[in-house]
C-alpha cells in the first residue's frame, strides 16, 4: 500500500486528517431543480411574466393562460474514488483509518464539484472590473474596497435583482483586503471567527471565503449574485453514498464512491464573474 512513510508507527496511535477547503458554492445555488425522465437531465422550471394591460369597463375582461419556463442542463460533473483495505492492515491497527480516508474521498469528490461551479464564471452574465476590463486592484491597506462593493451592488440594482440574498465569494486575498480595511472601525468584523466559509456581512452582502475559484492569467475569478437563484445544483449520485464490498482476488475490502451531479448559470443577468488581480492588495 502507499503508506509506507507511516505505516510503522501510524497503527497503534493515531493519524491526523487532513485540513479541508471551505465549500461555499452549493449553498449558493438554487436546488429546486426537477429531474428530468430521460434520467440524464434536470428541469430548473419557474413562472413565467404575467401581462398587464389597462382596464376598459365597457368590454369583458379577457383571461390569461398562465405561463411557465423551463431550462434544461445535464449532468456535467461525475468524479469518483477508489481505495483497497487490506485485512491485514484493519487487524493491526489500532484506529480506524480506513472510515477516515473514506471521508476525505467523499470530501473530495464534493470539492471538485465545488470548484466546477467557480470554473463556469463565463456563463455569468455580468462582469465586474475596476475600470473597462483592468481587474481589481483594492489596494495596500484595502482603501478601495467600499468601490467594488458599491459597484457590484449597482449592477445587481441595475438588473432589478432583490436586496435580499445578495452574496460575494472572495479568495483569502480578497477577504485580507476586507479586514485591512475595516480594520480600527467601529466593528467587530476583524475579530470574527470564520466558519463554514461564511466570513460576514458588508454593504449589503453575505461574504464567502473560498480557496477554489478560478485563476487564470493573473486574474482570479469571484462570484457575486443572489442566494438560491441564478445557479441550478442537483446531485443525481451523492458523494456521500459510499460502498464497500470484498475483493474477489485478495483479502480486502474495497471502498469505493462517486458523485455525478450538474450545475448550471440559469440566470445570468443576477450572476457576476468578479475579476480580481492575483495581485489584489497593490
């Protein structure tokens, strides 16, 4: 097996887990979906625009059909993982090790899932830059986040996007640049403890940490919109659905998992790719 580094000592004491990414994407994503009968497919449905029209009291009054709207996605995400337990090893250990790697697997397979829904920040209707399409440079000292801020909450008010709900996932970089900011104001904001990857709440919105956004040519990709819209989520296999069966050709038992999920930007006008510069606090 490939433990050999610990394997010695690693039986009659303990093992360490590993430190886990904050997963803040799925929280964010609308999983009202509804699967579809082909078995590869969800259906996000919503209601569709009512029409309003003026009122004559000298002719009847014609009725509507009520109207519906339907957006199709596919399962776009399916990863999975797959260990052996040697017997020997379960009987010479003192700890159950074999439960934790099965966690960490599991966790895993939620984190590429995690990370998938970042990496589509092309689909997002809107983009945020700090001017034309220079990304966003907040500062030493953070002075300039109140801007970017103030103008995200413009374009979702520009959309006639709602005031409650409204989020923005940042990179540790950017919640630094938040804190240096608030840093010797009448808060508590510097002094609270993160969980969950829910770091607080400014100008309006909920901020998230994440270490799984996209960076790609010196630009790291946030996200900003509403919660629970804009962003479908449906899992069709759950990670959390682990198997274990004997090995036909050893004494083992193997440990198995896999996710198959989909997510999809449904509403990309309330959806906003934040360009931030890997170099944020300059």
């Amino acid at each position: 097996m490939g433990m050999a580094n610990i394997k010695n000592e690693l039986w009659a004491l303990q093992i360490i887990a590993l430190l886990k990414t904050k997963l803040v994407a799925e929280g964010m994503c609308n999983p009202n979906v509804v699967p579809s009968a082909q078995g590869d497919k969800c259906h996000i449905v919503g209601a569709g625009e009512v029409t309003v029209t003026d009122t004559d009291q000298e002719k009847d009054i014609e009725y509507q059909d009520p109207a519906d709207t339907d957006t199709e996605f596919t399962y776009n995400v399916d990863k999975k993982f797959a260990l052996i337990v040697h017997d020997k090893d379960v009987k010479q250990a003192a700890i159950p090790w074999q439960a934790l790697y099965a966690d960490r697997g599991a966790y895993g397979l939620v984190k590429a899932l995690d990370a998938s829904v970042f990496a589509d920040h092309a689909s997002a209707g809107l983009d945020s830059y700090e001017t034309g399409t220079t990304a966003w440079q907040l500062g030493a000292s953070g002075a300039d986040v109140p801007a970017l801020f103030a103008a995200l909450a413009k374009q979702l008010d520009d959309a006639d996007a709602p005031d409650a709900g409204r989020f923005v996932v940042l990179p540790s970089i950017g919640v630094q640049a938040v804190r240096l900011y608030m840093a010797g104001k009448n808060t508590n904001w510097g002094d609270k403890v993160t969980e969950n990857g829910v770091v607080g709440d400014f100008m309006g919105f909920t901020v998230h940490k994440s270490n799984n956004l996209t960076t790609a040519s010196s630009v790291i990709h946030g996200l900003a919109g509403i919660k629970g819209d804009g962003i479908a989520w449906k899992t069709q296999i759950d990670s959390n659905d682990i198997e274990a069966l004997r090995s036909e050709g050893r004494f083992a038992t193997l440990v198995r998992g896999r996710c198959l999920a989909g997510h999809k930007v449904y509403r990309p006008g309330i959806v906003i790719d934040l360009n931030l510069n890997s170099n944020l606090l300059a």
